[in-house]
C-alpha cells in the first residue's frame, strides 16, 4: 500500500485496499443464487396465493393466533 492511499482511507489496514480486485473471489457463495431463486419463487406464490384465496391467511392467522393463545393460558 503506498502512502497516498494511507492518506485517503486512514482507517484501511496494510495490505488491505478498497482497489484491490482479487479474481475469483465472489461476495457471495456460489449456491446463493438457487436460495435466492427459490425464495423469490415461494415469495411470488404466497402473492398470488394472498391474491387468488385471501381466506387461507384468514385461517392461518386463526391458528396461530389460536396456539398462542393456549400457550398463554
């Protein structure tokens, strides 16, 4: 790192740079997409589920509210 970098990120460690672009390493992981795919796919059903039959979320709120409510007790 040279000193002219150190002198604009003054908080960046040695041998660690905000320009530095090592190949081959990914942010993410590789099998993030597939997660990422599935649950963007289980979010657009529920959408169209809360869309085409609004009474399932009506009976879902019901049982859970119903669980809780024994637990309480």
């Amino acid at each position: 790192m040279t000193q002219q970098v150190r002198d604009k990120e003054p908080e960046t460690t040695v041998g660690a740079s905000a320009d530095t672009d090592v190949p081959g390493r990914d942010v993410t992981p590789r099998g993030s997409r597939l997660l990422e795919l599935l649950g963007l796919t289980l979010v657009a059903g529920a959408g169209v589920l809360f869309v085409v039959r609004p009474d399932f979320y009506e009976a879902g709120a019901h049982i859970i509210a119903t669980r809780a409510a024994s637990l309480v007790h």
